[in-house]
C-alpha cells in the first residue's frame, strides 16, 4: 500500500518574538534530494490544481500561507491530507495520483520536486492510472 509512505511530516519550527523560522533540508527532512522547487498561488476560489500522477517524482508540498487539501488516490483508496501550518509538509510518493483542492484566499502551496521538469513523467489519464498501478 502506496499510502504508507505518504505522510505529513513535521518541520523544525525556531520560535522567536521576532517571527519564527522553519526549514527543510533535502535527504535529512524529507526523503530526497531537491531538483526542482515550484510554488502555486493566487488560486481563485474553487479552482483544483494536480489531477495527474507522476511515474517517478516524489514531492513534499508545504502550505507556506494560509490552507489548503491534497485528496491523494493509491489506485485502491483515497486520503484527504488538509495542510494549514507552514511548517509542516506532506511527502507524495511516486506513482500517487494527487490533486490540490479547497485553496483558502491568498494561499500558497510550496512544492518541492526530486526530478526536473518533464511531461513524460506525468501520467494525466486517470483509467490508465487506474488500470496499471504504478
Ligand atoms: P501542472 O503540473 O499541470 O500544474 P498542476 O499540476 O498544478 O495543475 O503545470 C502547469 C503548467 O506549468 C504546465 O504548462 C507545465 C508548467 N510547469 C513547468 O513549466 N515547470 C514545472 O516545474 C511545473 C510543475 C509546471
């Protein structure tokens, strides 16, 4: 079961009276090593981002302002993950179909990416999906 790797992980947090700091650093907090870093923002309200499933990218999705849901889809179950703390991330393991939803007004989702950019890791059919678990 995919969704055993797919988890919400927790971001070292510094308190300070003067704002507080969190950071993420690539095969120590998440389980990967960073190619790419791409952010979503000014998504009109209920407008739905993802929708597709990648065949070899591992992600970690962090709500860096305001809320916002990624509905996560294994083949076989579906989980609702709700991010609204920015300092803490959802790890999405290759081979998940995923897709953002409920953003909050001004939100803004951080993601990072282990592979570069590549159209020919996306897989956008959900039936094929479905049909060829990944
Ligand atoms: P897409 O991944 O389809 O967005 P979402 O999954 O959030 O709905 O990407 C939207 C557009 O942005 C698409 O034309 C490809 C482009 N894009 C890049 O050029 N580089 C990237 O790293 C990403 C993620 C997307």
């Amino acid at each position: 079961m995919i969704f055993n790797e797919a988890e919400i992980i927790q971001l070292p947090k510094n308190f300070d009276r003067r704002g507080n700091l969190s950071v993420i650093e690539q095969n120590n907090h998440i389980p990967f090593k960073i190619e790419r870093t791409y952010w979503i923002y000014d998504v009109p309200g209920g407008e739905v981002r993802g929708g597709h499933a990648y065949r070899n990218t591992q992600e970690f999705i962090v709500a860096l302002s305001g809320s916002f849901e990624v509905l996560m889809d294994d083949g076989k179950s579906r989980k609702l993950f709700s991010l609204n703390r920015s300092y803490y991330g959802l790890y999405v393991p290759k081979g998940v179909w995923r897709q953002m939803q409920n953003f909050s007004t001004n939100s803004v989702a951080l993601v990072l990416a282990s592979t570069k950019f590549d159209l020919s890791d996306y897989i956008y059919d959900y039936k094929s999906f479905k049909e060829n678990p990944q």
